[in-house]
C-alpha cells in the first residue's frame, strides 16, 4: 500500500516535472523573440570542447527609440554621505566645502585629462537639518544640515559641480518626518493641531507589524501613531491633501529656488498604506503618478530615480509615469553573485530580464549602496572579483551608480555606521578625510594600504580599473545606450557581449574567472560591420580583427589568444 502510494506520488512529481520543462521551455521561447536572440537551432549548450564552433547569434533589429531616453542615461552617478567624504574646517565632519574641494578628483571638467574619477553626476545622501547621524529623519524640508555648511555653501557647491559637467540630485524623504519635526511636536502633544492629521493615528492600535515583522505602532500619551521603520520616524499621512501640498511646496523649493538637478527618492514604495498592506499599494502608485505630473510641470528637465526595494516585477510599475527610473536590487545582487563565484550565469540572467521588462536603459543599476554591506567585504577583499563587479556595472546597461569608496576598495559591514564610514583618501593620519584628532567616525583600519593616493598612479589598481571604465563609458554611447547582444561561448566565467548603435559597435569581454582563457571564439550571423577592424579601447592592446562574413558579421573570431584572469577588454568592431 505504501508502495503503491510512493509510486504514484512518484509518477505524479515526474508529470509535474514534465509540465514544468514545457512550461519552461515554452517561456525561453517568448523570451528570446522579446529579446536579441540566440537562433532557435543552437540554443543547446555543447559539450564544451576546444575545437567546437562557436554558437551563432543575430542583432535584435529593434533600435532604442532616442525619445525615450534622458539626460540622465549619459550619466555615472556616484553616492556621497557628506558627512564621511570630505572635511574641509576641521571639525571631524564632512561638510560642502569639502566636496568642492575634491570635485576635481571626481570630474576636473576636462574631457581631455582622464586622471579623474569620470562621474557626471552627484546623489547627496540626505542634507536636510536632522537629530541623526545619516539624516534620513529630516526635521526641516527647507534648509540644510547647519554641519554640513551653509545653504549659501550648498549653492557653490552646485556652481562647482555645474560648472564641471556634473549634475546633482539630492535625498528626498517623503515617507516619513522626524519625531523632532515641528509638525511631529505640535500632532503629538495636541491632538485639536491641524497638524495632527498629518501623520496617522489610531486609537487602540492595530495589532499588526512591518513587513519584517517589528513594531508599526507607537502608543504615547495623546494616541497611538504609526512608524514603519521606527518610533523616531513617524509616516506621513499622504491621504490628508494638506501634507501632498506642503510636499509639492518642497520640490518646487529645490527644483525652483536652489536648483538641484532632480532627487534620489527614499522608500518610495511605502508612501500610503491600505490597511494592513504596507507597500507597493494602489494609493501610492496613485499617489506618485500625482507626484510625477507635479515634478515635471515645475521642471521637465528634472530627474528622480526611486527606492523601491522589491522584485523586478514590482519596481517596473513606478517607471515612466511615477518616478524616471528606480533602482535595479534583483541586478545588483547578481552581479555580486557572477563576480563572487566567477560565472556570468547570474548576470546574464539578470540582463535578460531587464531589458524586456523595462523600457530602453529606464533603469539604475549599482553593486552596494549605503543600506548594505560594502562591495569589498562581499567578496572577500578579492581584488580581481571587484575589478569584475565593477566592469559588469560599467559596461552594462541602465544608469551605474557608484557608491563613495567603492572605487578604492572600501570596506565595511553593518551595524550601518560602519558602511558608511570616511572615505579613504590617502595614508595619512585619518586617511586624510580630517585634520581634527577626533573624525565623527574613524577610518577602516586597512586604509593605509586602499587609499586614492597609493591606487592613483598605479594601472592595476580598483582606481585605476574605475576610471578606464567611466571614460569609456563617457566616449562611446554604445556602451551608455546601445543594445546588449551576448555571445555565447562554453566558459561560464568568460561573459561576452556586444553593446551597439547604429553606428557603434562595441565587444566587451570580461573574464571573471580566476584563469585565464584560450578557448574561445564568436559568431556574429550577421551586423553592421564594414571594414574588419579592431581597436581595443580600455587599455590600447592589440587585437586581431574579425574576418567579416557577406552579412556584415563574423563567423570564428578570437580577438585575444588569452584572456588574463580577472580582466575586461573592449573592443570597438568597425
Ligand atoms: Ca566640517
Ligand atoms: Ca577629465
Ligand atoms: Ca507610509
Ligand atoms: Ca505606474
């Protein structure tokens, strides 16, 4: 009897296999017409073997339709905690002025020197007055942390960062004020203040909590109020018009007055919550298409790029009509994960799915941001994974952001403070961030030896791999807003694509692996190559030039006959 169950049990877990490998195999199908595709005929993986052919594929002829693309998908953003970049007065704190000291590292403003860093643009992490360290509870929307400088210092800090080519958008939390926000103040202690119904109250309180399970509900004196993150972060309450208006008066504050390029928008998927349901809700997608009409009739030209930590499937509803882009979590994770086990199987996954779910490059893509263990510490102090993580971020599609540090090999892990730690900028007594015996946060202790001194002369350096990275992506749009096409190949640590525009042809070859690789050659069925030339662009090695077949492609080419460990090469293909 129990036999006989097993065996049916069995007979029915290979159905549903079955029906899965269908299902499976039905979706590659859709998938592949959706995207530029591997041909039908060969999209069995071969036994990997020296002498095999090379797979063949075949550009999407689909280009990018330009309108859909902004401003902002011809920039490199790069992440600063002002308090931890640079301090200028030697108070032990980061302030403006220090920024504007080290624009020049960042971007001198010409195009023809490449000893800078390269980013076009600048994301502030919160500058409003605030009773935190990191200031992502704001007690005033209308001025800047007294700390940090002055808003006359802030205004220079825009000349300076304008003046260079580079843009600057700033933290913007709307979820939720701080506790020691005057509207807080006066809702808590009286509850007749027209300012009570500007956060939600409750009396008794729910029981339920976050959706990581902690406390929502805060019970003092006068009620009970809610808090998705904690009781020193009380929610907005985004149903009372009354806060929508002060919110609108804000952005047209910083687009209108100050001038800020656009914002880096906090937690944007926990705006209105629907009883229990905490995000991702109707109301606030709602709430944000408002949002958007409003932005953009202050300033077309303005940015916003959002916080939705979610599945792709869920992010994708904010882009376009909500927020211009949002941050790709999904994609950040798997190029942690290729760069980390050497196998691009992750981000190629990864690639795939975004470009088919979104439109053309309306997403940002990164590797860690300040919410998350440093990119360093998540691969182990592993120079040549970095070097990969970086190349894949720097290469790919979307809209890169960096985050401070990240380029020198920073460390960190949580409790947060310690991922958001000074940045390192030379041996020196506190890495050179302060001159004041006491910094708000010291330095990692490995600073002497990742440093932007000690990488900056040195062309096997993070540094040195960041900046040849951003310059390119600087010069040739293909990689900024040209089509990805992958070639295959048997090495799963060897990730191969083409990036082009009509007129742009670009074969980026990124060897994650911890050797080096011989046994490699692409086919290219057909594209739009004229003359058969090579000329590698990262580093000005030579490269052999593919032999072009009738179509403008190419059948067996090998630009390289080895591919160092832990290397990227790009190689433009005319
Ligand atoms: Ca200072
Ligand atoms: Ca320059
Ligand atoms: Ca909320
Ligand atoms: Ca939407």
């Amino acid at each position: 009897m129990l036999m006989k169950r097993q065996n049916t049990k069995r007979c029915f877990l290979l159905l549903i296999w079955f029906v899965v490998l269908l299902l499976t195999a039905s979706c590659s199908g859709i998938t592949q017409d959706a995207s530029s595709s591997v041909e039908p005929t060969s999209t069995q993986t071969p036994t990997p073997k020296p002498t095999s052919a090379p797979l063949c594929v075949t550009p999407n002829s689909g280009q990018i339709d330009s309108s859909e693309l902004g401003w902002w998908n011809d920039v490199v953003f790069y992440e600063i905690f002002v308090r931890s970049f640079y301090d200028s007065d030697g108070d032990g704190i980061g302030d403006f002025n220090g920024i504007v000291e080290k624009l020049d590292y960042l971007n001198d403003g010409d195009s023809t020197t490449t000893d800078d860093l390269g980013i076009t643009g600048i994301w502030l992490m919160p500058i409003n007055p605030s009773p935190s360290y990191h200031g992502y509870d704001v007690m005033d929307y209308f001025a800047v942390n007294e700390e940090y400088g002055t808003m006359e210092d802030f205004q220079n800090l825009l000349d300076e960062a304008h003046q260079r080519g580079i843009k600057v958008i700033i933290d913007m939390v709307l979820n939720h004020t701080s506790s020691h926000h005057p509207w807080f103040q006066e809702a808590s202690t009286n509850s007749d203040s027209p300012y009570r119904d500007y956060y939600i109250w409750e009396d008794p309180a729910p029981s339920f909590d976050s959706p990581w399970g902690t406390d929502v509900w805060y019970r003092i004196d006068t009620g009970s109020y809610y808090a998705i993150f904690w009781a020193g972060m009380p929610d907005l309450n985004y149903t009372n018009p009354k806060v929508t208006e002060e919110m609108q008066e804000v952005i047209r504050f910083w687009l209108e007055d100050v001038g800020v390029d656009g914002f880096r928008l906090d937690a944007i998927k926990h705006l209105i919550e629907e009883g229990e349901i905490q995000e991702n809700t109707l109301a606030t997608h709602k709430w944000w298409e408002g949002f958007y009409d409003y932005y953009n009739s202050i300033n077309p030209e303005a940015f916003t790029v959002g916080e939705a930590w979610s599945s792709t499937s869920e992010v994708l509803k904010y882009i376009g009509d909500e927020v211009n882009i949002a941050f790709e979590f999904n994609t950040a994770g798997a190029i942690l994960k290729s760069a980390r086990l050497g196998s691009k199987q992750y981000i190629s996954e990864a690639h795939q799915l975004i470009t088919r779910s979104y439109p053309p490059h309306q997403y940002a893509t990164f590797i860690t941001n300040h919410d998350q263990p440093r990119v360093m510490s998540e691969l182990m102090r592993n120079i040549g994974q970095a070097k990969t993580a970086a190349s894949l971020l720097l290469t790919g599609p979307g809209v890169p952001f960096l985050y401070y540090g990240e380029e020198v090999g920073q460390t960190g892990r949580k409790p947060d403070e310690n991922i958001r730690t000074p940045m390192q900028w030379s041996d020196g007594t506190n890495a050179g961030f302060t001159t004041a015996s006491l910094p708000w946060k010291s330095p990692q202790g490995d600073y002497k030896d990742w440093n932007v001194a000690t990488q900056t002369g040195d062309a096997d350096s993070l540094l040195s791999q960041y900046r040849a990275l951003i310059h390119a992506r600087n010069e040739y749009p293909a990689l900024r807003i040209g089509n990805l096409l992958e070639l295959p190949t048997s090495e799963r640590g060897l990730y191969a694509f083409l990036r082009y525009t009509t007129d742009q042809t670009l074969l980026v070859l990124i060897n994650m692996s911890d050797k080096p690789i011989r046994d490699y050659r692409f086919c290219l069925s057909e594209g739009d190559l004229e003359i058969g030339t090579a000329h590698e662009i990262l580093w000005g090695l030579e490269v052999s030039s593919p032999d072009l077949n009738n179509n403008g492609g190419f059948d067996n080419y090998q630009p390289l006959e080895e591919l160092e460990a832990y290397t990227t090469y790009i190689i433009e293909l005319k």
